[in-house]
C-alpha cells in the first residue's frame, strides 16, 4: 500500500498581505486547462512557490488536496483505498500496481513518468483550484512529501529538480482535475463532513 499527502507545513498566522482568494470557504468555479505539450518537458521554468495562505490550517482545503490525489489515482487506473483529512494534515492510500521486472516498457521522452508524476503534485493543484488562483508555473515546495515523490520519479529521466518535468506533471494534474472538478467536490464534501472517505462511500450515493 502506498500513501500521498500527510502532515502539511502550517505557518504560525495567517500573512495580513495574502489573505485566502476564497473567504468565505466555499470553492469557486473551475476552468478548463488544456493537456500540456510534450515540447516543454525540457524547458527551464520560473518556480513559484506556494502562497502562505495556503499553508495555514483548513479542513475544506486539505479535504480537496486528498480527493485531488484520489482522482487522479482514478484517471490513472490505480485502486484507491481511502483518504483522511484533518485541518492540518491528510492522507490517501492506494495499492501500487503489480508490474513484472522488464515490463515497464520504453519512455524515452520521459512523457508518461512526467504523466504519472501528476499524482503527487494533483493535491497542492486542487487546493489552488479551490481557492480560484490561477497556475503561473511550477509550483515549488521540496518541504513536502507529495513534491518529494514527484521528484524522486521524475529524476530518472530529468534529474533533480527539473522545473520543466514538474510543470508538465502540474499541468497535467490541472486538466484532469478541471475536467473531474465535480468529483472532486464530491470526494471532498464527503472529507470535510466525515473526515473519512473511501470508494465505497461514493457508490452509496451513486456516483461515477
């Protein structure tokens, strides 16, 4: 069983000058973003950090960190278990893939580690969705677990701290989690009222 997320960096108090985008604590309405292209895998980009706001204690937050990791686990075809939030910490465990030695198969261009390195990276992209801030490049905090992993799968192909690599596993979190916005909420609702969330949670209320 592997895990994502678990306990967040909290700052102290809140920065006067970067009070939350969304105050009154509901999520605003998501845009679409684009598959990224392959051709920027390479390319040295400008780092961004996360906003301080984003680093203080917040249920509704990290409910949708954790379902944002659950639902891209679900697009990549990996079998959740269940996910857990508190105000400062959450976790979401899957079951790794059995995939015999030798049978990985070819990535010269790094493209489907990159792709699959949006799994980590999907929790801090669904907070950004739900505060409604906008993406303006690689989003850069070693601090955490969820960076750690991505960046320990992505250096087999692009070395260490590649801001290209990450911005393309970024990138990818955000299409496909503006596509499944409405199961994220989902998934997210369901944290933030419980604290506990697994897939068969979701089929008692009929989703998909």
């Amino acid at each position: 069983m592997r895990t994502v997320s678990g306990e967040r960096s909290i700052a102290r108090t809140r920065p006067a000058t970067d009070a939350p985008a969304n105050p009154g604590g509901r999520c605003k309405p998501v845009t679409q973003h684009e598959f990224p292209i392959a051709s920027g895998l390479r390319r040295c980009r400008g780092w961004q950090f996360v906003p301080p706001a984003m680093l203080c204690p917040s249920i509704l937050r990290v409910s949708h960190h954790e379902a944002g990791h659950a639902v891209l686990l679900e697009w990549v075809g990996l079998d959740v278990c269940e996910a857990t939030a508190e105000p400062s910490k959450g976790l979401c465990t899957f079951k790794p893939p059995k995939i015999p030695d030798g049978h990985f198969g070819k990535d010269e261009s790094g493209q489907l580690c990159a792709t699959a390195a949006a799994v980590f990276h999907a929790g801090v992209i669904a907070e950004l969705l739900c505060e409604g801030r906008s993406w303006k490049g690689p989003i850069f905090y070693p601090q955490q677990k969820d960076y750690q992993d991505a960046d320990d799968m992505l250096c087999r192909s692009f070395g260490r701290h590649a801001s290209g690599a990450h911005a393309f596993a970024q990138q990818v979190a955000l299409h496909v989690l503006s596509a499944r916005w409405d199961r994220v909420r989902q998934i997210a609702d369901h944290l933030v009222e419980n604290g506990r969330w697994s897939p068969h949670d979701s089929d008692r209320v009929g989703s998909v």
